[in-house]
C-alpha cells in the first residue's frame, strides 16, 4: 500500500523531522542486546553527520527518531555528495534519503546474517513527518517516550533502557541536544513532570505503528 503524503516529507535544511519505521509483519527488529547497541552505532555512522538528534526510542520491532537536518554547511558530507549537490543543488533530499536507505541497508544485512532471515526486514517506505510547531515538538518527545508503556512492552517507561528518555537527565556528554529539550521544557524537573501528565493514548497527527 502507498505511503499518503502526509508521512514522506521531503527533507529540508534545518528542519524537524519525526522518522519511525517498522518491520515486514511486524517481525522483530531487536533479537539482542547487541543488536540494539549495534543500531545505535550504525545510526551515529550513517546520520550523526546530517542531523542532530532529540529523542528516540527503540522498540522491539520498531523504531523512532525526532530529529533535525543540519544546513549544508554543517553537514559531513561525502565526496561523491558534495559533488552530486554541485550538480544538483535541490538534491538535498535525496542524500538525506539515501542516508536512511543506507543506514536501514546495513542493520538488515547483519540481522539477516545472525538470524539466517530469507525475507525483507523493514517496510519499504520508512516515514518522515515534519514537525513544525512547539508545541508538536514536545508532543512528539513525549509520545517516543511513552512508547513502550504504550505498547505495552514496560509500563515504567522512565527506567526503559532503549530510550533517550532518562539520557536527556544525565550530564554525561552525547551528541543528544540535551540543552535543547530541557530548556524547551522549562529545565529538568518541568521535563519530568510533563512526562509524568502525559496522556499516551495522545495521537501526534501520525499513523501509528
């Protein structure tokens, strides 16, 4: 089935983006510890050059990112990138979409490999909504947050290990826009309490997963 519109906006500089895909038949995404650990990585390789990254949570067969694009000017761009921008300045898009494609490329290849899979291991089309407002960028952390209470995977969704949730509340350095969220909140103990009256059956204005 085609994907609408709504959830394939194309990528713009210095725009947010809420990007989550999941699994053919909602397979596992996540057979390990390791795996999750592993996606990360691939992640940070793959995009932590073109985007900066504000919440995210892995979920056994799925995944979301909140997520802005970096200008060009920013970006770590490749050679063969650079020279396609050259040709093609409007191809900004494009290479941001490749860098997905790529990203979601090497994770199934792995996964394949360790768990001797025959079939396809995302859905074709991953999606990428733009997030324009304040108000649905804090709706949005919210609702990565909440995941995993909202799938019933862990009702704490506080102490859920594969999310960005309880690393936004560290001081330990990352390339998460820690600063960003919480100053966007109101500071720490305003993030927490936003989080805790959060309504999870609250709908994003996206199809959920």
């Amino acid at each position: 089935m085609p994907i609408n519109d709504t959830y394939k906006s194309p990528f713009v500089e210095a725009s947010c983006y809420h990007v989550y895909n999941r699994c053919v038949k909602k397979q596992s995404l996540f057979y390990t510890i390791e795996n999750y650990k592993y996606f990360l990585k691939l992640f940070d390789r793959h995009l932590s050059g073109v985007l900066k990254v504000y919440s995210w949570c892995l979920i056994p067969n799925h995944f979301h990112f909140l997520v802005s694009t970096k200008r060009i000017s920013e970006c770590g761009f490749l050679d063969r990138e650079l020279q396609l921008l050259n040709c093609k300045p409007n191809s900004y898009s494009l290479i941001l979409s490749n860098r997905w494609k790529n990203f979601f490329i090497a994770y199934s290849l792995a996964l394949k490999r360790q768990e001797n899979i025959n079939t396809n291991i995302f859905a074709q089309k991953f999606k990428h909504i733009e997030v324009t407002t304040d108000a649905q960028f804090k709706n949005t952390i919210q609702y990565i947050h909440h995941n995993p209470a909202h799938h019933h995977i862990m009702n704490d969704f506080q102490n859920y290990r594969w999310s960005s949730y309880s690393r936004i509340l560290n001081d330990h350095q990352s390339k998460l826009e820690k600063k960003y969220v919480l100053d966007l909140f109101g500071g720490k103990e305003q993030y927490v309490q936003s989080h805790l009256g959060y309504d999870s059956n609250f709908k994003c204005g996206f199809e959920d997963l």
